[in-house]
C-alpha cells in the first residue's frame, strides 16, 4: 500500500519513519501541502492518503481521490469534521481515524492552560525576562476546594476528572452518554449535571466534547450568562463549540475571568503556520491581547508518546484495510458495505 501523508511537518515524518519499518508493505512520500481540493490530485498513483484535522476533504475533495481510485483516508486525528462522511460513504471511500492517542496528553495540556491564564504564569514570565518583578495584575484564583465542570467525559474529560480530583476539586460531568463508572467506581466525578446546571455551578469549565450540529456554539452568550462571575473556560475540542464573539463580550464584562484556547473558530488559517512576518486583523488577534487569555496552536496532543501513538494506529488501520483484518476499535468512520 502507498500513501500520501500531507500537510507534513518534521516531527510527523520523524515519528511516522520511526515505526514504518515494522508494517511491511506500506509505503509513505510526504507533503507539506495540506489536502484540499487543489491538492487532492497529487494523490494520482498512491493508495490512500493521510491527512490532519485542519485539512479541506468536502466534496470535491473527495470526489478527485474517488475519480483517482483512491479508496482510503487516514486521518491522524480523533476529529473527523473535516471530512463529508455522507459523501464518502455514497463514493465507497472508507475513512478512519485515530479515536485516542495520549488523552492524558490533553488532558494534562487543558490543565496547564487553565492554570496559565488564571495566575497569568505567561505574563508573569515576560516581565521577569525584562527585569520587571512586579506582581501587580497578576492575582489569580486557588483551585483547590473549588468545582470543576467537564463537559464530554470520554478518554480526555476523564483524564482531566482525575487531574481535577488531585487538585482537591468537586468534579462535575455533563455528558449525554455518562460514565458511570468515574462517579461510582474512581471516584473522580462527583456528579452528573445537565450542562445547564454545571455552566451556574462550575468555577472551571472545560469543554471536550465532539463538535457537530447540536454543539455548534454551545457556549454562546445565553450560556456564558448562566455561568458563575469570573469563571474560566479552557477549549481544547473544537473551536466551533464556543462563540468567539460571545467569548470576548464575556471576558470584557469580567462574567469570564480567565480562558486558556487551544482551539478557536479562526484556526484553519494559522495552524502550524508561521505567520510572524504578517499583519492582519482578527478575532483570534484580540483574545490574543486579553492579559488574562492564552492561546495556543492546536498542540494539546503534542507529545513524544501522542506522536508515536499516532503513527501505530494510522498504519495499523492501513494494514486492516488492505488485509482485510481488524481495524483499531473505534478507529472507522465509515466503510462500503461488505
């Protein structure tokens, strides 16, 4: 099998090379280009192609790899809303994914990012690099004894549960298909809310859950109202699950204390991009200036055992489809019919 890796950078190709060695069979020639539907024709002689959760693979695109016969899409990422399922699916494309890889990973990461903008660490840091040793504005708020709201408690929110629970917190769940077992059996979630109620109650909210019609904007301005005065909002899921706009009116009026982004609406045109040298205006711009905000690009998943985790799977699942074999649980978006 040969596969077309995009959007390529060093440290995929690295951690794709490292373990290619033990799926014999499979071949990889990397991109930087991402795929779209510009690039979608470069896929012509290759069997599959691999792509990342900022790539463009609507209709159009899918429709050029099916004229090119190719059959299989490999995404390297949990998310799958780049991808048009029910096109794929007509076309007879199968299209996997990578439904877990290090959810400690981002966990720990929403964790660092919510303690980052609430004791602004970030601002901090830049003064003392400057030999400025003030503490002025830089108050923030103990964690310990307060609550903790996650919403979306599969592999990520309870990770994130257990870090919770070792930071002396009440841990709430909302969650439409609830674990059980972290309130009943770890321990690690006290309750399970409506999301309602974990939005007036929660003195932290954390968003992990899966981005789609239903969550689109589920923290808008009526819900950003519901919330405690001075909450903060850490989104390390989807940047569509918040209203960026209602974000902003929120942290201006103090309703959001502090908020910790590694995802927003804007992202597609800045992720794994340098775009140092340039000057544009943008929403992601003004989060940016908040001193009680930090944003980061998309690097939650960003580790040494993530990368590697990654890797395995995307080749397992390639293995499977062209043996015939079992595809790593979870990992299959859709597939033909047998």
């Amino acid at each position: 099998m040969k596969i077309l890796v995009y959007g390529i950078h060093s440290y995929d190709r690295e951690s794709f090379e490292s373990v290619l060695g033990d799926y014999e069979g499979i071949t990889c020639e990397y991109t930087r280009a991402n795929l779209t539907p510009l690039t979608a024709v470069m896929a012509q002689g290759f069997d599959a192609v691999c792509a990342f959760v900022n790539a463009e693979i609507g209709p159009m695109t899918l429709e050029i790899l099916a004229g090119l016969d190719v059959r299989l899409v490999l995404m390297r990422c949990a998310g799958f809303d780049a991808v048009d399922v029910e096109v794929a699916e007509r076309l007879g494309l199968t299209v996997t994914r990578v439904p877990a890889y290090s959810p400690e990973a981002i966990a720990e990461h929403a964790m660092a990012l919510a303690l980052t903008a609430n004791r602004r660490i970030h601002k901090g840091y830049a003064r003392v690099r400057e030999n400025n040793f003030s503490l002025t504005g830089l108050v923030g708020e103990t964690l310990h004894g307060k609550t903790a709201g996650i919403v979306g408690t599969g592999k990520i929110g309870a990770a994130l549960a257990r870090i919770c629970k070792g930071f002396g917190m009440t841990v709430l769940g909302s969650d439409p298909y609830p674990n059980t077992a972290l309130v009943e059996e770890e321990h690690v979630i006290d309750e399970y809310v409506e999301l309602d109620e974990l939005l007036r109650r929660s003195d932290l909210i954390s968003l992990h859950a899966f981005l789609d019609e239903a969550s689109h904007h589920m923290i808008d301005a009526e819900a950003i109202a519901k919330m405690r005065d001075g909450v903060i909002v850490v989104n390390t899921g989807r940047g569509g699950l918040v209203d960026t706009e209602a974000l902003i009116d929120g942290i201006l009026s103090g309703k959001v204390g502090a908020a910790g982004l590694d995802v927003y609406e804007e992202e597609n045109a800045n992720v794994y991009k340098d775009r140092s040298g340039q000057v544009f205006d943008s929403v992601t711009a003004r989060l940016c200036a908040f001193p009680n905000v930090v944003v980061t690009s998309h690097q939650a998943f960003f580790t040494t055992e993530a990368l590697d985790a990654i890797a395995r799977c995307t080749f397992d699942n390639a293995r499977a489809y062209a043996s015939g074999g079992e595809y790593v649980p979870g990992s299959v978006v859709c597939a033909p019919a047998a």
